[in-house]
C-alpha cells in the first residue's frame, strides 16, 4: 500500500488545478479543521492555484480543542494570504436549545453540516469552489456527516486510504506536531476515529485494500489472518454506506437519465 508521494503530489495538483479551472473557477475555499486530511488537501491545493487562490475557514464551536484550532491557523497562514475564522457556537446553540437532544452523534452531525453550508455560502461568496478533505478510508467505511464533511466540489484526497495520507503528509512536509496527532473530528471533547469506528486506520486499511483493491474473496483475507469479527464489520460498514458514496438516486423514465445515461461533460449539447 505504499504509494509514490511525488508522483501523487505531482497528480494531485495537476488534478486540482485542471478540475477547479475548466469550469471557470480560479479560486477554492476548503474546511481548516488542523487535522492532518484538511491539512494535506490545503497544502495540495496551494501549490495547485497559489496562496492567493486558496480561501481557508476556520470554524470552531465551543467544544473544540484550542490545540486543533491553533495548528489550523499555523497551516492557514502556511497556505494562503488570507483566512476567515468563524464560530458557530451561538447557531448550534440556539438550534438545539429549540430541538433538544442528549445524542452526541446528532450534535455533530449537525456542527458538521453548519460548517459545510458556511464553506459552501463562502464559495459562491468568493467564486470558488469548494475542496473536499475525506479520505478513501472514511467514505469506504461511510465514516463522515452525510451533506456535511463528506459534501465538496473536488476531493483530491478520495482515493488515498488513511495511511496513504500519512505517507503523502510526510513528503509534503506537513508539520510534525499535525502529522503525530491523533485523529479526531473534534465533534465532541475526547472523541477519537479509531474508537468511534471501533477500528484502527491501519488495521481497516489493509482489509480495505484487500477486498477493494485486490478483490480478493474473504476466506483469503481470514486465511492471512485477519480477525474475523473485524473483517464482517468492515465489510457490513461499506456496504451499509453505499448512499453516501452515490448522487441521489433518480427513477429511470427515460432514455437519457441524469447519473445513469447522461454522466459526461461530452453529453453536453450532442
């Protein structure tokens, strides 16, 4: 699973600049969160359209680490000219003091989806569009806020698994003190992937890669192995997911349906 970090880096940016561009575009505006994929994809995306081009937002609720929000406003400053940071603890707040809950899942999904409606309300704001930080690891395993972190324009990162990001975070140079971090959606104090998911990145990875990549069957993957338990969870997380990873699905009446028959840029006017 190891990759070439300069050939990557090299198709990364090109991928970038040549996607934001023949729409028209110049400009993008992507999530700082001070993890290391929004941390990869802001240092891809700068070399792709230069500091200049590259709008960063910062945006913190009340339980967010104050160490994340810090390395976010390094990297920011890194990156681009010019940043926004904005708090949304005054609308979350209200919100859920009007729509009471004690699940902590539902209160960060919806500081994850108040977030991407700022990003995507600064795209049109700036004439930008928006870059997306999820890694293949996250949306094989559907482990992101539907219409909320998992929603952008372009993903430069979406076919490098989670350790791949480690890789390519390396060669880039990201700082030490992001890469070593570990990693955490700040939704809510303490929380952690590998726990939420109940997982190690490492461990999910290389079962990943296997049945996606190798397409190899799962009595192979046991034989190697690999814990049973964590093979079938694996396996039922990416197919459980599957919504996440598709545009929403339109009933075919016609000859021509958006998604099905009509996919390409080269559809347009023939």
């Amino acid at each position: 699973m190891n990759i070439n970090p300069e050939l990557v880096e090299r198709t990364l940016i090109h991928f970038i600049r040549d996607e934001i561009t023949k729409f028209g575009f110049k400009k993008a505006v992507l999530g700082l969160s001070g993890g290391l994929d929004s941390t990869v994809a802001a240092y891809l995306t700068s070399k792709a359209l230069g500091k200049n081009n590259l709008i960063p937002l910062i945006i913190p609720y009340k339980s967010s680490s104050k160490k994340n929000m810090d390395d976010a406003i390094k990297v920011a400053k890194i990156v681009a000219e010019k940043h926004h940071i904005i708090n949304i603890t005054e609308q979350i707040d209200i919100y859920f003091k009007n729509n009471p809950t004690e699940e902590k899942l539902f209160i960060g999904n919806k500081i994850a989806r108040e977030r991407m409606s700022i990003i995507f309300d600064y795209s049109a704001r700036e004439k930008a569009m928006v870059i997306g930080t999820s890694n293949k690891t996250e949306l094989l395993l559907g482990y992101g806020t539907w219409f909320g972190d998992l929603a952008s324009s372009v993903n430069p990162l979406g076919d490098l698994y989670k350790t791949q990001v480690f890789q390519l975070a390396a060669h880039l140079k990201v700082p030490e003190q992001i890469i070593k971090k570990t990693p955490s959606a700040d939704l809510w104090p303490g929380q952690t992937d590998e726990e939420e998911m109940g997982i190690m990145y490492k461990i999910a990875d290389e079962i990943l890669y296997l049945i996606i990549d190798k397409r190899k069957s799962v009595k192979d993957i046991l034989d190697w192995g690999y814990d049973e338990d964590l093979v079938f969870k694996v396996l039922k997380m990416v197919k459980s997911s599957q919504f996440k990873r598709t545009m929403p699905i339109i009933a075919k009446l016609s000859h021509r349906t958006i998604g099905k028959d009509f996919l390409y840029p080269r559809d347009w006017g023939v």
